[in-house]
C-alpha cells in the first residue's frame, strides 16, 4: 500500500524559532530512500515552500498558504488532471478566494469596527522579517502571497472577538498562528489534502495518510488523514483543542517530534 505524509512546517518541520529544519534531516532522508511521498501543507507561500524543496530534494506535490491551492509538478501523476490550470513546471489546483479579495474583506472590517488589522499586505518585508523572525530574505518570500493574510490586532479581547467574528461573517476562515491570526477565503488545509488524495488514489490504488501538525491551524489536516500526529509547541505541551480519536501526540518539540514519529510510523532505514 502506498503511504504519504502531509506535513505542516512551521513548529513541526520546521523549528518554530529558527526555521531550521536540521533535527528532520535524518528522518527526511529516511521516508526518501522508502519512495515516501512528503507533502508540504503550511501556510508558508509558494516562493518560500520552493526554496525547502529545492534544498531538501523534495519533488512531490505541495498545499500551499493554508489550502489556498495545491501544485502537482507536471510530469508527477501519469493520469490527466481536471480542473487544474497549468503554469511553467506545474498543475494548479486553485481553492482559496483571491488575496486581494481576503484583503478587501479585512478592510472592510478594520472600517466598520475602527480597529487597525495589520496585515503581510501593510507591512514592508523589513517589518514582516522583525515580527516573525524570519530572514529578511525569506521575508520577501513570505510576502508574496497569493490567498491567505496574517493578520496582527490590537485591542481588547471583546474588540478582538468581534473582528474574528467579522471576519467570519465576511465568509472567510480565521485561525490562530502564535502571536498573529491568519485568514483565507473558502478553503483549508483539509480540504486541499482531501484533493490531492483523490489523485494519489486514482493512480496508486489504495493509500494510507500521515499528518503531522503542532497548531489549530493543522486540525482540519490532522482530521482528514488516517494516522494524525501531533507534535509538542512546547516542553511537555501540546496545542489545546485538537482531540481527535486516535491523534498520536508525540513526545518531543517540533522536528524533534516530527522525526521521532516517522521513525516510530517507518522504521530503519
Ligand atoms: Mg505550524
């Protein structure tokens, strides 16, 4: 049977501070050499998920900006593809509204409530790089985004629950990232995965799902596949509100974390 792991990045891949993916290393090359399928599924863009892939050697299908769309590299599945438009490398199965549409819908809210919203859209790389931590570089990637908006707010947790509340009246999704909030319009993580899945078995028969998440944001990812992981934010600490039957939540932070349970799910190499 064919296996496939769905994998956030950020906090799970990926170290949460640091962005580095040194302590999945080991546990990267292992689903490689068994011909694993590793598919990204992060909020992270598509500039910034390209720059992984290219140097972790990852060739396989990716979900990107929360579900915003999926890209299947050209020449992955050998069966036609509907539905999908095509662009240099790549079949595009796009999901979320347009960002310039989930940023109209933030603007709106910001007017009707007098509340600033802050988002990627109204910050200069150099501003998304100081609040994330992320290398002025990949701060540019970052920025360029294509459905879904982080978003910071000020103001008191009444104000604060109104605005979300707005937001999902507005018709968009709304989940919390740490210290920020992220938005997309029509989509999320479990719906794109619920996609590509349809193409893996079209092609493969029958599939066994992994997915590994440390945040809200991973719960419709975590809720979609058969073995759901769920990774430590925290020494001894796991994100509140994903109690899934059957979620594996493993021992260790992050890629600590994630590698532990591949190892566990995949054996030596
Ligand atoms: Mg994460």
């Amino acid at each position: 049977m064919k296996r496939v792991v769905f994998t956030d990045l950020d906090g799970t891949l990926l170290d949460r501070f640091t962005y580095s993916y040194e302590k999945s290393l080991e546990a990267i090359k292992l689903l490689q050499v068994k011909g694993v399928p590793i598919i990204f599924c992060s909020a992270k863009t598509k500039a910034e998920q390209e720059e992984y892939r290219r140097e972790l050697g990852i060739g396989d299908p990716f979900i990107v900006e929360n579900g915003g769309a999926v890209f299947l590299p050209q020449d992955y599945f050998a069966l036609p593809i509907s539905g999908a438009s095509s662009i240099p490398g790549y079949f595009v199965i796009e999901l979320g509204l347009a960002y310039e549409e989930v940023r109209k819908v933030l603007k709106n809210v910001e007017r009707e409530q007098g509340i600033f919203i802050r988002g990627f859209g109204d910050m200069s790389a150099e501003e998304v790089s100081q609040k994330t931590r992320l290398s002025p570089r990949c701060a540019v990637l970052a920025s360029q985004r294509a459905y879904d908006e982080p978003f910071y707010l000020e103001g008191d947790s009444d104000q604060v629950k109104q605005v979300l509340d707005n937001i999902e009246k507005a018709g968009l999704r709304w989940t919390p990232v740490g210290s920020h909030y992220s938005t997309v319009g029509h989509t999320d993580k479990g719906k794109a995965i619920k996609i590509l899945l349809e193409l893996f078995k079209r092609e493969f028969g029958e599939v066994e799902t992994i997915g590994v998440g440390d945040s809200q944001n991973d719960l419709s990812m975590l809720a979609s596949v058969d073995v759901p992981v769920l990774v430590q934010s925290a020494a001894d600490e796991w994100v509140a509100g994903i109690d899934l039957a059957g979620i594996y939540k493993v021992n260790g932070i992050g890629p600590e974390g994630w590698s532990k349970a591949i190892k566990e799910l995949f054996g030596d190499l």
